[in-house]
C-alpha cells in the first residue's frame, strides 16, 4: 500500500465508511503487521498527545502537568486494547460475528484517522486558536459516525442501531478501568 492508496481509503472512509470497512477486513493483514501498526498508533497518538499539551496556550492558572511518557502510552494501548476488546465481545453478546482481527484493523485505521485530524486541529489551532473546540466536536462526531459503519460491518449487524448498543454498553464496561488508570482520577 502507498500514500496514494491510504489517501484514497481515507477519502472513502470519509464518505462510505462501511464499504472502507470491507475493504480493510478485506486486506486479512496477519497478526504480526496488525500489533506492529497497533504499536505505532499508540506512539503517534503519545506524541501528538504531547504536542498538544507543549503547543496550545494555556491560561497560567489552570496550567497543568504533564505526565510522563511511559504513563502516557501505557494509558494509550491500554484505552486502545479496551475498546477493541469491548467492541468485540459486546458485538458478539448482541449477536455479532467480528474477529478479533477485523476489530483490531478497523480500530486501528480509525486510529490512524484521528492522529491525522488532531495534528491539523493541532496545526490550525496554533493559527486560530478558537478553532480548536470547534474542531475536536467535529472530529469526535465524524469518529462516532465511522465507528458505528464499522461496528456494524464488522459484526454483520445489519443495524446502525446495534452498533450503537455496542458503543453504550462498551463505553459502560471501560469507563470504571479507564478511571482506574487515572492516577489523579476519583477512584
């Protein structure tokens, strides 16, 4: 695959994310390249993360501090591996039929998808920064659309509907272990 054809599929997960979803389950990537793309999401994200907290001003008052980049890609692969996981079991509870495979490499393309909409939100806050809430609200949105073609091609669901259960019960299940892998977080 070369940068033309990832732009093509990024353009087609855009605007028809349930065939983009064929097509990468279609590709039957074997497990050492998946954990291997799985390992770079998680690097990516930890630095755009990073590049996030260095380069938008902040207020002195509500300055924060950053946390250290081991925490930070731990909490990345973990958050990641916990919603591939639930995505795939929960599907599976409501009648699913994905792989653990077709759920890493959707979820990992979407990863993919949103390091690349935070390093523009990232480059055009720097510019405009009043942009930026604007832009994470369309990102997060655009991310739920997908996410819910996806979910429901990879679990053969037939239902946008059932995809979203699996996005509420999941969210349900990750958030008391994404609470407990906060360290300043209320548990």
């Amino acid at each position: 695959m070369n940068m033309v054809s990832l732009g093509n599929l990024a353009v087609l997960t855009l605007r028809q994310p349930s065939e983009a979803a064929r097509h990468l389950m279609d590709l039957r990537l074997g497990r050492e390249v998946l954990w291997l793309a799985f390992f770079l999401a998680v690097v990516l994200n930890c630095l755009v993360q990073l590049g996030i907290d260095l380069l938008v001003p902040i207020p002195e008052e509500a300055l924060r501090e950053l946390e250290p980049v081991p925490l930070v890609l731990i909490k990345s692969a973990g958050a990641m591996m916990l919603s591939i996981v639930a995505f795939l079991y929960i599907g599976r509870f409501l009648g699913g039929t994905a792989t653990f495979e077709g759920m890493m490499v959707l979820t990992i393309w979407l990863q993919f998808l949103q390091i690349a909409a935070l390093l523009i939100t990232l480059a055009l806050s720097i510019t405009f920064p009043f942009m930026m809430l604007m832009l994470l609200l369309a990102t997060a949105l655009l991310s739920l659309y997908i996410t819910l073609h996806f979910l429901n091609e990879a679990h053969q669901f037939g239902s946008l509907a059932k995809a979203f259960a699996v996005i509420l019960l999941s969210a349900l299940v990750a958030v008391p272990f994404v609470l407990m892998l906060t360290p300043s977080g209320p548990v």
